[in-house]
C-alpha cells in the first residue's frame, strides 16, 4: 500500500510525516473555538487514549523493529542495545524533566517542576505538554531514517503506522492544551496558538532524529530503542498521573485500552 514512500529521502518522508502529526495537534487545538471547557472525565479518557497509543506505538513500531536490525547488525544478544537504547531514553527524559520548567494542568504555580523560573504560569503549562512531544517527534524521525537500511516495506510500515498513531493521539493533546489555557482566562486565538505550537516541537525533534540516524546508521537500533524508552518514560510520569489525577481510574484504563487497541488494529491491517 505504501511501497511508493521506498523512493522518497527518509528526510523528506519524515518532514511530511511530523508535519502531519502537527497538523493533527492543530486539530485539537481548534476545539477551543467550539468549546470553552471540557468536563475532566472526557480530558482524562483522552489522556488515557494517548497514553494507550504511545506504550503500543513503542513496542511494534520501535522496539520491535530494534531487535531486528540489532538482529540484522549482527548482535548476537541484540537485548544489549536495545536495552542500552531504552535506558538511554529514560534517562534523557528524566534529566528534562528535572530541568525543563514546567507544570501540569491542575496544579498549584509553586508546584512546578524543573529549574525554578519566574516565568508565568501560562508558559509552564506549555512546556509541559512541549515535554510529551520531543520524544514522539524523535520516534517518528528515527523511524523514517530506518527506511534508508532496507528496500522492501519491512520498515517502512511500522513507520507508517507509528506516524498514523501519533498523530491520533496528538488531537486530544492538542485540546488538551489549548482548553486549560482558554480555562486559565487566555483568549480564544492565544489558547489556540500556544495549543497547536505545542506539537511543533515534533517537527523539530523528527528532523534531529532522522538527520541524527541517517549520518551514523549504525546506530538505529540503539535510536529506536531509545525513543522507545523516552515515550514510556512519559506515559508514566506524565499522562498516567494526569490522567488519574482526580482518584478516578476507569475511564483514563478504558481510554488507554481502547488506544491500545487501535494501534494492534493498525500494525496488524497495515503491518
């Protein structure tokens, strides 16, 4: 179905691919205009779609994929980098997360996170949801840069279906900016900006990952290894924990179940 994409520049493949994630971003950054606020409940289970979209997004379109090349490499316990990419990713997050000012929707301004910053508690609110959306841009990257090692769709579909699943889930992120914001007393076209602007750091984190890879391809496993462990370090730090913030935990788990499942449903239609 997609075995066009194998003549196109990996670079090209994953500018268009982040674009589209973004634009999907832009989608539920626009519901501002329809809506002012959204009961917690529904916010919550669109937290856990995300969430659901991500850890499987991370097994069939990256790790998956890591064993294989590792495989391909010739690593006879290719569990080594894969293993070694995983932390690596887990780790560059929390050194963010530990830097980068940021603070959830929900909490208190002295609650939050990273350097301590005089910054105004609009921008904090951005820059945590800017935190979810550098590793899923770098995922998409480095998987697109994957398709430079092989010539048949091995790689290209997980690609494909990884791109598809974020940008699935980048439009309850989207709304999941842009309405706290509008809630907080922004206007309508500011919440809509910062919203959208959001996912524009996948654009960003996509050509890094791609560039990085396709100059030192050696490393490919490592990189979707490591993208991987970026992604489940912030489902569990981050939207999880939004997400039951309230004490209420079954629809966040039907939310993620339900992501789940639409990414299986994907790789295995389009894999």
């Amino acid at each position: 179905m997609f075995d066009f994409l194998l003549g196109y520049d990996p670079v090209l493949l994953a500018l268009f691919a982040t674009l589209f994630t973004w634009g999907m971003t832009t989608v539920g950054a626009s519901v501002v205009f329809i809506f002012k606020n959204i009961k917690p409940v529904y916010m919550n289970g669109m937290l856990g779609l995300a969430a659901g979209i991500m850890i499987a997004a991370s097994f069939w379109s990256l790790l998956e994929p890591a064993f294989s090349i590792a495989e391909e490499q010739g690593f006879s316990m290719p569990w080594i980098p894969v293993t070694a990419g995983f932390l690596g990713g887990t780790l560059f997050i929390f050194l963010i997360d530990k830097i980068l000012p940021h603070l959830h929707f929900g909490a208190k301004r002295e609650q939050a996170e990273g350097i301590k910053t005089k910054w105004n508690r609009s921008t904090l609110l951005v820059l945590a949801i800017t935190l979810h959306n550098i590793p899923e841009g770098m995922a998409i990257g480095v998987a697109f840069a994957a398709i430079s090692t092989t010539s048949d769709m091995s790689l290209i579909m997980p690609a494909v279906v990884l791109a598809i699943g974020m940008g699935l889930q980048n439009i309850p992120e989207g709304a999941a900016v842009s309405l706290p914001l509008r809630r907080e007393g922004m206007s309508q076209k500011k919440a809509f900006f910062w919203g959208q602007f959001s996912g524009f750091v996948e654009v960003i984190g996509g050509m890094i990952g791609v560039l990085t890879v396709v100059a030192v391809i050696s490393i490919l496993p490592y990189a979707l290894a490591f993208s991987a462990g970026a992604m489940i370090y912030v489902v569990i730090e981050e939207l999880i924990p939004q997400a039951q913030a309230d004490g209420k935990t079954d629809i966040p788990t039907i939310g993620a179940i339900l992501g789940f499942t639409i990414m299986m449903i994907l790789d295995n239609i389009l894999g």
